[in-house]
C-alpha cells in the first residue's frame, strides 16, 4: 500500500506545485501519456491538458492547497480517496473523491466528484 | 436525472431479483454486453459473468435486499451512489459506494468499495 499512497500524494502535489517545471515532472512520474481527468467542473487528457487544467485551477484559487482527507481506499487496480482544499491560514472551502484507475504504477484515469463546493461569491 | 435515477435502481433491481429468467432481462436491460464489474471481493464481466456473481451473492445472503442510500451523484458519463444491504426485517449489515461508467444508457463498468462490511461470523 505505500507505493499507492505515495501515487496519490504526489498526485495531490502536483494539484500544490505552482513551479511549473516541477508541477510538469510530477505530472509525468504520476500519470499515464493517455490519463484522462474528468470531474463535474473539468476535463482534461495527457500531460499538456492536466498540466493546463492544474495551472487554471490554481490561478482560481492562489495559496490554496489540496491535501489528502483519510486514508485511500485501493483494491484491484482501483483507488477512492478524499481530498480538501484549504486556503492558508484558513478552513477547507470544498472537499470531494476522487476515484482512480491505475495502470503499470501510473494514473490512467481519475473521475473527481464534489461533496462539499466552495462558496462561489 | 430520471434516466439515470431509473438505470441505478433497475441496477439495483438486478442483484434483488431471484427469478433468474427476470434477472436476466435485468442485467441485460441495465449492463452493455461487454461491461465489466469489480470490488474488494469479486470480480465479473459480460451479461454471463455478472449474472452469475449476483446468484452466489442472493445465495450468500439470501432474504437480504439492496437498496439505495441516498441521491446519485452524476455528471459527465460518471456516476456515484450509495447503497445498503438489509436482511428482511432487519437493519442493514453492509454499506457501500459504487462508482459507474456509462456508454449508450446501459452501464459499461461499476467499480464497488465497501463502507461497511458485514460480519462474516
């Protein structure tokens, strides 16, 4: 299980790298070529399209960060884990799942669903 | 929604239907012939494969019904629902969250985790 729980923290550290050649390499060592990303607000496939989608969401939401909510839920080649998004200083604003399909040690698919939303005023 | 609301609890309907000729137009009502099922315990596919994992299920738990907890979470081709595994007469002894993939109305993958297991005693 500690190679699925490294995946997924370096997954939700790439959500946090604001460098961009870093959040690229992270991309890279945690994501299949082909991944697709699909929640209810995005979608987004292979490095180029995650790695956009990623850096709009942090310029949605500067000095927020996710973080991983529980421990991860893994069987087969499948994985559900929760997540928040915490501004510094602050309280978590939105929380959700993500459900994930592993192939060969990489992502090849993460379906995100929302169970708390931030207020959008 | 009432599309999918209808799909899940014909879904639903399947793994409760003891007649095996109605269990059968069931599973091929709701599933695409080439879908495929897994969680932590058992693993199926196509109409043949999933309608024989449902009968070791209804003979391992006989007089029990699935039923739904809560709303479905739906957006894109994806879909989130609770479920609940009650005997008759009883409270329920097994609680989870199915994940599906939808193509053509009919579901093409569930992905089942466990939120509460039953005791296997």
């Amino acid at each position: 299980m500690s190679t699925i729980t490294d995946l997924v923290d370096r997954y939700l550290a790439s959500w946090n790298e604001t460098d961009a050649r870093r959040r690229r390499e992270l991309i890279a060592a945690v994501w299949a070529e082909n991944a697709s990303y699909v929640d209810p607000l995005m979608t987004s496939d292979g490095h180029d399209g995650i790695d956009a989608m990623i850096a709009a969401v942090q310029a949605r939401f500067p000095a927020h960060r996710f973080s991983r909510l529980g421990t991860i839920d893994a069987h087969n080649d499948r994985l559900r884990f929760g997540w928040e998004l915490t501004p510094e200083g602050g309280e978590p604003i939105a929380a959700g799942t993500d459900f994930a399909v592993v192939a060969n040690g990489r992502l090849q698919s993460v379906t995100g669903f929302l169970d708390r939303v931030p207020n959008m005023d």
